[in-house]
C-alpha cells in the first residue's frame, strides 16, 4: 500500500528535480537542483538547464506536507561560479551541514564547490574557491562507518567528464564508444574540514558478470552521470544512470572505491529525459527520490522531485521500479 504522498510531485510551487535525500536529527530533507521555466531548445550540451539557485525541502515524515524553506544559495553569491549549477547533496559533519555542488567557473568548466550551514536548510555560505583538482557535475557525497569522507561524481556530454581523461581540460577529446571501456564515475576522499581532496581524483570501474569493464556501447548497463552511494549490509552499492537509455542502475562492490559489479535496473525511464535520484532508509526502510517532468507535462528542463518505496531482498537485490505501473507498491 502506497503513502499519501508516494509517487506525486513534492512540491509544485517551483521546478525541482536531482533530489539527494538525507535524515538529519529525525527529519527529512531534499536537496534538489532548481529547474527554470523558460523557452529553449534541448542539445546534448544541457545548455536547457539554466538553474541558478538551491532550495531545501524538508518533510516531517513521509506523509507529511513537504516545505520549500526558499532560497539557499544563489549564483550570485558564490565568487568562483558563472552559471549553471546543477544536481548538488548534502552531508552533515563536525556539526556543519556542507552544501556539495557543481557549476560552471569563469572559464565555462564544470567544477564542484562547497558552502557551510549550521542549519540544514541553510542559508549556505560557499567557500571562496572551488575545490582543487575537480571537474564535471553531479556531486554524491557518503560519510562512512568510520568517518571518512568520499566524493562521487561527474557525468558524460555536458557534464564534460570526457574532456579530463589527459589530466587537462580538452573539449575535442575522443568519447569513448563501441568495445571500448566506459568511463567510470569519479572518486575522491574529502579532508574533514570539506575544503580540499585528499587523494588524487579517479575513475572507478563498474564490471560485468565475467568481471570485465563494461563497454561504452553498452547503454543499457554503462555509467552516464548521477552517481549516488548507499551502505547495506557492510556493501557499498554504486547506482547511477544510464543516460541515454534512460535507466536507473546499480553495481555493488566491497570497498567504497570498489570494483564495482553490475547488478541489475532500479527504476525503468520516467517521463522526460534525465534520470537522477537518491536512496535513502528512513524509520527502516528504504527509498528511492527521483524525478519526472508529469508537472509540466513532459518539458525536459522543468521537472519535480517525487519518491517511492525502494525494495530489498536478504541478498541485497533491488527490486525493479516501474514508476507509472499502478499495481506496483
């Protein structure tokens, strides 16, 4: 039986989507990206997603209202930023809650920066610079069992990953395609005062069944963009989207920096283009927090958050999401 509030948008007041869901002191709370509406056409660039600010929504519990607590950082607020900032999270730390986010710089490169609260809902003061050594978008940030800090990123096309693979920013890099090894999202451990990596940035590997790399013209099962990492059993559980198929899909590995092994489909395509969400356990249980553009009637760049119960078995399989099928949940 469904909740009250499962499967529909969240809020309708504004457009929302990339939702990074957290339980901080009982409480939950949704760090979207903020979708403009505006006339443009779409190009593989996502020069369509304009957003240029972050808003905090929070839910007492899962049947309760969920509130926009307005604005919480603006673009204009952040010196190192042009435009464009996209998909972030949020994790609290030292009794700070970090803002994780990716933007355009000056030089119209992606890059991740961080901004501090002592409120979960903000507002967030960002750091001056962004931080060193980070590109391309769509920051996942996991505090580990041990305290330990890692950052996952980045996404392919206009989230520029494949202009890094020299080690410099190169926007005629050759894309990887057909047998070739995909690209893997990035992987980075923070230092605990959230200004600064501390290991060198790298790719991680998602595998087969026979252990070997997935391909790049695998575009059912490769890595796109929209990394996020959740802890089950003492596994780390790497998911992300597929992209141009239009999947949500998940790898599970040992270690947090992996290899990670190619397990199966979260959720199948949702109405609109981009596929970006969050897993989250919450009183126990476990969600998944998605989006889809039902809101505005399918315009690609103005979507909504929504969420829907995430099923586990004992072995660790996810249950596959069919997000309209109403015999599902």
């Amino acid at each position: 039986m469904r909740r009250n509030n499962e499967r529909k948008p969240l809020v309708t007041n504004i457009y929302t989507a990339d939702p990074s869901a957290h339980v901080f002191n009982g409480k939950i709370y949704i760090y979207p990206s903020h979708d403009f509406e505006h006339d443009c056409p779409d190009d593989d660039n996502g020069d369509q997603y304009i957003m240029q600010d972050y808003h905090v929504l929070s839910m007492d519990n899962l049947d309760s209202e969920c509130v926009d607590n307005g604005l919480a950082l603006h673009e204009n607020d952040v010196p190192w930023v042009k435009n464009q900032m996209w998909a972030p999270d949020c994790v609290c730390k030292n009794g700070k809650y970090y803002l994780v986010f990716p933007a355009k710089d000056h030089e119209g490169k992606f890059r991740i920066g961080v901004a501090e609260s002592d409120s979960p809902v903000g507002p967030f003061k960002p750091q001056e610079n962004y931080i060193q050594g980070s590109y391309s978008i769509d920051p996942a940030v996991l505090i580990d069992d041990d305290g330990r800090t890692f950052c996952y990123y980045g996404g392919l096309w206009g989230g520029q990953l494949e202009m890094w693979q020299s080690g410099e920013f190169n926007p005629d890099e050759h894309r990887p395609e057909g047998d070739e090894p995909a690209l893997g999202p990035m992987f980075a451990e923070f230092n605990d005062e959230m200004n600064a990596f501390i290991t060198e940035p790298k790719h991680l590997q998602i595998l087969d069944e026979n252990g070997e790399p997935l391909k790049a013209g695998d575009e059912d099962r490769r890595y796109f963009e929209g990394p996020w990492m959740h802890k089950h059993h003492g596994k780390y559980y790497l998911s992300y989207s597929t992209g141009t198929t239009h999947y949500l899909c998940y790898a599970e590995g040992d270690s947090p920096d992996g290899p990670f092994t190619y397990k199966g489909r979260i959720m199948e395509p949702v109405l609109g283009w981009t596929t970006h969400h969050s897993v989250v356990e919450i009183d126990g249980e476990w969600y998944l927090f998605y989006h889809d553009c039902e809101l505005s009637g399918g315009v690609t760049h103005e979507r909504c958050v929504k969420y829907t119960k995430l099923n586990i078995d004992a072995d660790g399989n996810i249950e596959t999401i069919r997000p309209y099928d109403e015999t599902q949940g």
